[in-house]
C-alpha cells in the first residue's frame, strides 16, 4: 500500500471518529454505526468512510478483496437512479467567466481563487504554500510546492508574478475578527488567508469559496479540481506536449494525465482534412 498524506490520515481519522465514536474496532466486527443519521450523510461521505475503514483492515492484515466486501455489507453504497453524469470541467467560455468573477473579489481571496486555474496546484498544495516560497516566486517566477507525498518540486510560473505579490499583500484570517498587518495578520501559510483554523476547515474555505466564485458566474459543481482539469487543458489547447503538462501536474504517468485534458469537438476539427 502506498503512504497516505498527512490530510488523508486526518480525513479518514475523523469520518471514522464521527461514526463510530470511541468505539473505534467496532467496524471490524460490523458494528452499527453510532450515529443513526450516518443513513442521511451524502454519498460522497459515506464512500470517505468506506475508504477510510477498507485502509485500516488492510493495515490490520485484510486482503483488499476481503476488506472492500466487509465495508461494502456494514455501510452499502446508494445505487444512483438515472444516467450517470460525466465529470464536470470547465469549457473555455466557462473559465474565463470564472477568472471575471475572481478578479472582483478582495485581495488574498482574489489571488487563491485563481492560482489553481494559473498553476495547476492540488488544493493542499495551495493552502500550505510558505510564505518565503511565494515571496521568492514574486521575484524569480520559481515556486517551490511541496507536493502530494511530500516531494519538494520547483515550478517556474512567470505568469502567475502578479497573482504572488498579491497573496504577499494579502492578512491573514482572524475568523469573525478583522485583522490588520500591524496588529499581527501576516500569514506564513496561504491557506491562513481563508481561515485560521485546522487543515480540513481551511480545505472547506477554498472549496467554498471556490463554489461562490463559480455560481455568481452561473456555473454549478465546480470545485478547486475542476480549475486544475482547466488549467491541463488549456495547455494542451495551447499545443503542450502530454509530458510537460504531467510535469506542471506532478503526475508519475501520463496515463494519469489523459484524465486531466478535455478535447473539445472544435478541437478536433482544427485536425480534419476536408474532402
């Protein structure tokens, strides 16, 4: 099994904590979950939990197969009546009304709902940006991410200079609490601009704010991943070779990468010989 990220082990820590309380081997031997209302939570936390027990029977020793059909028959999956839809990701007319959105919003939340869409950055990679990274980057265009995994890599990014020196103006969140430079609101992590609490809650402040950005442009179900979907293909648009747009991706393979860039039929007409 591959190792987990610092974010996964705490997502799957607390879904399994919320479910089972400190009963925490009740899911090895099928124990109802502690909360009754766990048959009202949305599929999508529903499948958190499955994958965050199928992870620590296989740590006890369970085979995948084994563990997977355990979880399966303690908390089923809702069959979803209807055509399943594809994956949402943003034509080009869709990105550009999302970046007119972003660009009226204050600075520091202006600059975070952006940088996806310029950088290709995974949320987490976003929100634990370091200050010195972003004040070099503002100078030299290099940034350096700390990314999935915990592998250091640095990007050279001059398009994104103006969007840096802004993150750098920008204060850190005091929740309810106005905070000024002076009185002790500068930021050393970028997601301490959207929210001074934890990882996960700072994690939820981009996705909504992302959310907002996106329904004030009349798009709906656009979430911090779809810009990166974005931002992979309007690089292939731009004729980026698949290798490169993998290395801005951090992806291993490329194969990965061929999920991420979305030909459009225009696209491929550029390509078709007329007879």
């Amino acid at each position: 099994m591959r190792p987990l990220s610092d974010t996964t082990i705490g997502l799957y820590d607390r879904v399994i904590a919320r479910a089972y309380g400190d009963r925490t081997t009740g899911y090895l031997s099928g124990l109802e979950t502690s909360e009754p209302e766990i048959n009202t939570w949305p599929e999508s936390t529903r499948a958190l939990l499955r994958a965050a027990i199928v992870r620590r029977l296989r740590e006890g020793g369970w085979t995948a197969e084994n563990a997977t059909a355990h979880v399966t028959k303690i908390i089923p999956q809702r069959v979803v009546a209807g055509i399943k839809r594809a994956a949402r990701f943003l034509t080009e007319d869709e990105a550009v009304a999302y970046e007119r959105v972003a660009r009226e919003l204050p600075r520091g939340r202006r600059e975070i709902a952006l940088l996806p869409l310029a950088t290709g950055l995974r949320a987490e990679e976003l929100l634990t940006l370091a200050r010195d990274s972003v004040k070099r980057a503002a100078k030299t265009s290099d940034l350096l991410v700390v990314r999935k995994g915990g592998e250091e890599q640095v990007l050279h990014l001059p398009n994104a200079a103006t969007l840096f020196e802004g993150l750098l103006g920008a204060v850190r969140s005091a929740g309810r609490f106005k905070v000024s430079m002076s009185a002790g609101g500068r930021w050393e992590l970028a997601g301490e601009i959207l929210s001074p609490g934890a990882k996960i809650t700072r994690y939820h402040a981009l996705h909504r704010l992302v959310g907002r950005v996106a329904r004030t442009a009349g798009l709906d179900g656009v979430h911090p991943h779809s810009l990166r979907h974005a931002f992979a293909t309007r690089m292939l648009r731009d004729g980026a070779p698949l290798p490169i747009i993998a290395k801005m991706l951090n992806h291993k393979n490329v194969q990965t990468t061929m999920l991420y860039v979305h030909a459009s039929t225009a696209d491929a007409e550029r390509y078709l010989r007329t007879f």
